[in-house]
C-alpha cells in the first residue's frame, strides 16, 4: 500500500489529464506488452507489435517485467509537454539515480546484462535506451495515437465533471477500488508500499489503456501521477468514423480533442497529437477555414474551441 500524503497546497494543485503523456504511455505500454490477459487495444496488439519491434526497443522490454514496479526516470514530468523533452530529460537522467532505481526495483541483479553499463552511467547505453523508447512509440502507439488522444480526453473529461459536481474529496474517492481518500492521505494498492508527503509538489490524475489497476509516478521534484484503468475499452478506431474520411485522421482528432475538453490551447493539442506546434497551429487553421472551429489569442496562448457547426458535426459523427 502506498500513502500519499497531501497538503493544502498539493490538493490546490490536482490536475486531470489526458494521460497522453507520450513516454508514460509509450512505458506502460512496454509493459502490457510483456503480460497476458486481454489485449489493451482490439485485435492482435501484442503479436503485431512485437513482430515491429527493432533490437533497440526490445532491449526497454527488459526494463519492465510484468508486476515489477517501473524505474520512475523512465516516466519524468516535463514542463513542456512533448516527446522529446521527455526523452531528453530520461537522457539527462544522473547515473546515481538509475543505479538506485534499477536496484529498488530489481534488487542487486538486473535481469539483463546491459543494465550494469546503463546504472554506470555509459552514454552510449543510455542513446540506446533512448533510441528503444522511441521506435516502441513508434511501432506500438503512433498508428493509434489520434484515436488513443480523444479516448483518454473523454475519460479525463469524465473525472473533471466528477470534481465540478462532487468535489476534491469525491473525485478522488471515486478514481477505483485500489484508491481510497481518507484526508489528508491518498492510499494507492500498488506496486511500491511506502509513504510520500508530496509537500506541495502537487497530484496529477492519468487515465490509461495499458494497466489494469492504479499506478503511481512519482518523478524528482514534479507532481506525482495517479495512473487510473480507463473505464471503458477502446474500440481502436474512433466511433466517428466519417471524420478521417473527411478530414484525414490528425483534423478528425483535433475535432474530436477539442470537442471532449471544451477548449485547448495549441500547445497543449501539439502534446496530444504528438505533433510540433507549428503543425498543430496548421491544422487549427484548417479547420477555422471551414467554421469548425474558432480561435482565440489570450495572452502568448491561443485557446481553441468547437464552433456550433463543428459541434453539430461532431455529434452527427457520433450517430453514425
């Protein structure tokens, strides 16, 4: 059992998020590759994925055995949002860390032979590891990613209503069965036991496809994240299947991004889509252009959201 501890401060910080972190998806991800039990996504997954799978990402596979409790360098908070930053912050990752990490979670013999050089901090093991992260997100999550996007958004929007109708204390009494709020203490039926004072680092609420009961990450001195199974399953291509055909899959997703949250910002559609800014900021335009969205500038940030038309067509996709 894990206890986290909460103060004034960290329940002013709770956030609600997509859980399109893509490095902590891509991680779990790993993981549930490796298990059994039904498949996260429809169809054959884990058989399809492993056959992609380059020499680089099978060696991440070794990093995260079925009910082993993840290396938490392998999962770090960024400020800004977006696959290479995290990357690079995994890259930049002291060498004293991973040693401790790797031998709380595997003792003082790692699985694999490799995993000595990586703890020694050898940069060319750790270019390796990069490199692995990446091609599995590749091979594994990319195809699906717009999709995965406006799956995990609609089951984020879904604790926020809780919290708006409920409260702090409802939502979080709410998350799962392994998850229990009895103020000011979080307790989490995980893999680590244990307790943290997050001491105002703040709580941030992921749902995701790829596990089956709560996880927590808790990474340096950024907020930790509850990790929360998704509570329906994903039907691998989006319900609203006239959007790609119409659009192509990156619009459809921002339609369909934008329609779930009420409103994002250009940044933060960049971090779901796994595109650049510029890239998202093209597609936003796009789709202005054609009334189905309106944009507005507050600030340094542009807020995006649906137009009555793009509303009525969302809707229609749904139907269909």
């Amino acid at each position: 059992m894990l206890r986290l501890w909460l103060d004034y401060e960290d329940l002013a910080r709770i956030r609600i998020i997509s859980g399109l972190s893509p490095i902590a998806q891509t991680v779990l991800g790993a993981q549930a590759l490796r298990g059994a039990g039904p498949e996260p996504i429809p169809g054959p997954w884990r058989a399809r994925t492993r056959t992609r799978l380059t020499g680089a990402s099978r060696l991440l596979l070794d990093l995260v055995p079925p009910g082993r409790w993840v290396p938490d360098f392998l999962t770090p908070y960024t400020e800004v949002p977006g696959f290479e930053s995290e990357l690079d912050a995994v890259a930049s990752t002291p060498a004293k860390r991973i040693r401790a990490e790797l031998e709380r979670s595997f003792g003082p013999r790692p699985p694999a032979p490799w995993l000595p050089r990586l703890a020694a901090g050898d940069r060319e093991t750790m270019r390796t590891l990069v490199c692995g992260l990446r091609d599995l997100h590749r091979v594994a999550l990319a195809d699906l990613w717009p999709d995965l996007g406006a799956h995990l958004s609609a089951e984020a929007s879904g604790h926020a209503r809780t919290m708006a109708g409920k409260g702090v204390g409802g939502l979080l009494g709410s998350l799962h069965a392994g998850i229990r709020w009895a103020s000011p203490v979080l307790e989490v039926e995980t893999l680590r036991g244990g307790d943290v004072r997050l001491g105002g680092r703040g709580l941030l609420l992921m749902p995701s496809l790829f596990v089956t009961g709560p996880r927590v990450l808790i990474s340096g001195d950024g907020p930790a994240a509850v990790v929360v199974p998704v509570s329906r399953p994903f039907a691998g291509t989006s319900a609203l299947d006239a959007l790609p055909q119409v659009f192509g899959r990156t619009r459809a997703a921002v339609i369909q991004l934008v329609g779930a949250d009420g409103e994002l910002t250009t940044g933060a559609l960049a971090a779901r889509l796994g595109v650049s800014a510029a890239s998202a900021s093209q597609h936003a335009t796009a789709l202005r252009g054609a009334g189905l969205i309106t944009s507005e500038r507050r600030g340094k940030t542009v807020h995006h959201a649906l137009t009555p038309l793009g509303e009525r067509f969302l809707r229609r996709g749904g139907d269909s």
